[in-house]
C-alpha cells in the first residue's frame, strides 16, 4: 500500500492556553489527516521568545490530548521530520537565511529601532503604507562587510521582487491575488538570531513535507510572503486553506471581552469534550443536510474542506449548551455515575454515602432535564440533602392555611405502606384526597414542595420512590414545622 500524501500539521505558538480559534484549527486539521488517511502533525512555534511562556506547550498538549485530538507526529510522539519544537531547529533557518542572501533574495538591514520608528512615523504623516524604505538594500557590498566587521546587529529581510503578481489558489476562498507593492521586506531573522514565523513557516512547511496548510484566515495576508519565499527557495508550494474567522454574536470577532476563549475555561465550566468538538466542528463547516450532533468519528467519516464557508462563523454558546445537553443525555449511565460521583467529591459530599444504585435511579430521574453534570445538584439538590429552605414564590403560590393539616394526615397514609413504589403512593395520596374531600392538586402541590423546597423536576412520585419512605416522611414533618403561610 502506498503511503497517502496528505500531510498536515498544527503549528501554534504557545501562549500558554489554547484558544477555541485554535482547538478548530487543530480539530480540521486532525479530520482531514483522517479523512484522507494522511498524517498529522503538531509543530510548536516558539520562536518569539519575548512571548516564551513555561509549560505551555505541555499544557496544550495536554488539552489536545483531553479533546481527543491525537496527533501522529510531533513532541512526545516522534516522527522522522523532528525536532518538532522550532527552537531546536534555529540552526536550519540560519543556513535558509544564507541560502536566501546568497540568492538575492533577502539582504541584511542594519537600521536602528530608532531609525525605522522615525520612518513609520514620517510614512504615517504622509498617509504612506508603512514599509521598509529599502535603505540597507542600497548598502555596498564594502558597507556591508564594515557594518559586520564593527559587530553592528542587523536581521535579515526578505526582497519582495518589484512589480509582480502573487497569486495563489486557496480551496476555500478560490484565487486569492495580491500585487508585490502590497508586501514589505519582511524581517526573517531577527537581531537576535530566531527566526520570525514566517521563514520558520515556510522552511518547516517545505522539510515536513505539508501538503496542506490549514489555518485561520489571520494568516491569509502573511500567505503571499509565503509564496514568494516558496519561489525563492524553488520549492513546490502546499496547497492553502483559510478558516473562516470565529465571530461573537454581534459579528465582531471573537473575544476575550464578550465570552471565554480558552478552552480549558470550557473545561472546567464542566463541558464535554463531545459536545465542545461537535460545536468546534460546525464553525465554519456543515454536513449539507440538517444533521447537528456528531461523534468525533462521524466526523472524521463526515469532514470535507469543501464544505467550509468563507463566511465568518458565530460562536453561539447556547448552542454549545444544546449539544452539551445532547451529548450528555446520550451518554451511557455508567459514564454518566462515574462523573456524577467526581462532582459529587468535588463539592465535599462523600459519593458512598448514596450509593451507586441510588445515584443511577436519580440519573434516570434527571437525565431529561440535566445539561451539565453541576446540574444534579443544582437542579435537584434535594436529592443529595434535605431542603434547608423552601422556595417564598412556592410557598406563596402552594401552601395554603390547611396544606399542614393536609400532609400530616398524608404522612400518617405514607407510614402503613409496605415498600411503596410509584403506584402506591399514587393511590395512596389519590384515597387522601378523596377522604378529605379535596382535589389531588391540594396535597400534590405542597408535598412536592415539602420533599424539595421547589415547585418543578421530575415526577413527584418517582422523586419520593428516590428518596424512599422513611426520607420522605420525615421531609413532610419537617415542612409541617418550618412552612408558615404566606401573609394573604
Ligand atoms: N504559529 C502560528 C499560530 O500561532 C501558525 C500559523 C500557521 O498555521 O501558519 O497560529
């Protein structure tokens, strides 16, 4: 079998978190290797070392890892194409840098941050495009070698040839065109040695051997740089596809300001992982019918490039919450126990006190009405502890000056029940009403709110079958105690 020439990669530079901009860079990339039976790589791009953060890039691999994201080459998972890490590989983009000089195709730039601050300013001034003015590239070669000679730093820039179209295809935006007077000699080692991103880009692009760059569409206007420095090189060029932008609902792009944009602030909010790549999938890609709940393996069966929009994408957190809801209700109960008894721990109750086959039947009880997990215990805490209070608007609304009355004699019906399940206490409270002449509603409404301080969940008689007997009995008691009347 020949090997698929599809490779692609993931290439963030670690800020220290990964962003949901950059989880859907990563998750299109993961599903076209997939879908292509090609491979996928992750880079780390760190050259900007003012920007270093510690761990980072062990924390993104971590949340990679936690979305189910596995990557066939990268740091930690090998690949003959390493190192994967650009700060190990500063050595090759100095010897492409030399390739370059050699070619005329960059030169060195001796100018002084001063200098060149003082030429943007006088550009702005004159409402000029803010570009290099070329001074260095006059420079002779004897100025040159004096300037290296007396130790002065320089970066290198790359020479935009004069005059040129650079044009490229882009599968999700088509021929995408720019003119060369658009382009600045841009810096492609910095005076301290590194790199910028875009030699490391293209150089890493090219020894990898990418075949597709799939990136956010921020990168669409570095792309002509690229390819110029692809024509330099006489390098064969990857095909290029730019991600639509991620919006905020009012259509700016998205931002810290209107919402979270780390993905482990998504995490520990308590999403799933199921429900966070289904949403990440459909900004900006749709199946071409009205399916919306997807398993990361549907849609590494599902994805295509073709079907991603060119329009930015709005990132709708109700929606997120909606497959949220949708992927948890579909879980298996055992998963959804084991998770359960995690938040349970978290939130300093012991799980063992309640034990498995109680907190399944709550699982039954709940699972329709649940969209995260912390929703057991904030929709049902009662289920977990007696009600320490009781909701005014129920009270006012459900308990009336005979409700007392009412459920004591209720609770003495409840206490001859042998073992009663949902039927029996049915028709036990159906007989109550009835002897004490009064509608069902009389004694349904104040016992549900005796049980667990609320006026709404699930079926009144599966939450007292839950809860058992004795537990219930004893609620009734103490809502008979502590339940005044409202003031008419
Ligand atoms: N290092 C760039 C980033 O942080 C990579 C852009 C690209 O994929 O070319 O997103």
């Amino acid at each position: 079998m020949t090997e698929s020439p599809v490779r692609v990669r993931f290439a963030p530079s670690p800020t220290g978190y990964l962003h949901v901009g950059g989880l859907r860079t990563a998750l299109y990339n993961y599903l076209f290797a997939k879908k292509s039976s090609g491979r996928f790589v992750l880079r780390i791009e760190d050259t900007d070392r003012g920007r270093y953060v510690e761990g980072a890039v062990q924390n993104l691999i971590k949340t990679l890892k936690w979305a189910g994201l596995d990557f066939d080459e990268g740091p930690g998972a090998g690949g003959e194409s390493g190192p994967y890490i650009q700060s190990e590989r500063t050595e090759l983009y100095r010897q492409h840098a030399e390739i370059l000089l050699e070619k005329k195709a960059a030169y060195r730039c001796f100018c002084t941050p001063d200098r060149l601050e003082q030429m943007r300013r006088e550009q702005e001034k004159q409402k000029l495009t803010p570009k290099y003015d070329r001074t260095c590239l006059r420079l002779s070669e004897d100025e040159i070698r004096e300037n290296l000679n007396s130790g002065k730093p320089f970066v290198v820039r790359m020479k935009v040839p004069d005059d040129v179209n650079v044009s490229f295809n882009d599968i999700i935006r088509g021929d995408v065109e720019f003119h060369s007077r658009q382009i600045d000699d841009q810096v492609l080692i910095k005076s301290d040695g590194y790199p910028t991103y875009h030699l490391a880009n293209v150089v890493d692009d090219h020894h990898m051997r990418i075949s597709h760059v799939i990136r956010g569409e921020e990168w669409l206007s570095s792309t002509p740089k690229h390819v110029l420095l692809y024509r330099a090189f006489g390098w064969e060029m990857p095909q290029f596809a730019h991600l639509p932008l991620l919006l905020n609902p009012d259509r700016s792009k998205l931002s810290k300001r209107q919402g979270d944009v780390a993905v482990e602030d998504y995490q520990q909010k308590g999403y799933l992982k199921e429900a966070l790549i289904n949403f990440i999938a459909l900004l900006g890609w749709n199946p071409g019918d009205e399916r919306e709940i997807f398993s990361l393996a549907e849609l590494e069966k599902e994805f295509s490039l073709e079907r991603v929009n060119k329009a930015g994408a709005v990132f709708n957190v109700e929606k997120l919450n909606w497959l949220n809801f949708q992927h948890l209700r579909s879980k298996p109960d055992g998963e959804v126990l084991a998770m359960l008894k995690e938040h349970l721990a978290k939130s300093g109750m012991d799980p063992a006190k309640f034990g498995d086959d109680y907190l399944l039947r709550v699982i039954t009880a709940m699972r329709e009405r649940v969209s995260f997990i912390k929703d057991y215990t904030e929709k049902s805490p009662y289920f977990f502890r007696a009600p320490n209070e009781y909701d005014p608007a129920i009270i006012k609304k459900r308990w009336k000056p005979q409700s007392a009355e009412y459920l004591s004699k209720l609770g003495e019906q409840f206490a001859k029940l042998a073992s009663p399940q949902k039927q029996e206490y049915e028709d036990s409270l159906h007989r109550t009403a009835e002897s004490l002449k009064v509608g069902n509603g009389e004694l349904i409404h104040p016992l549900r709110l005796a049980v667990s301080g609320m006026g709404e969940g699930p079926g009144l008689f599966d939450i007292l079958v839950i809860l058992g007997k004795e537990e219930t009995i004893r609620r009734i008691g103490s809502a008979i105690d502590r339940i005044k009347p409202a003031a008419a």
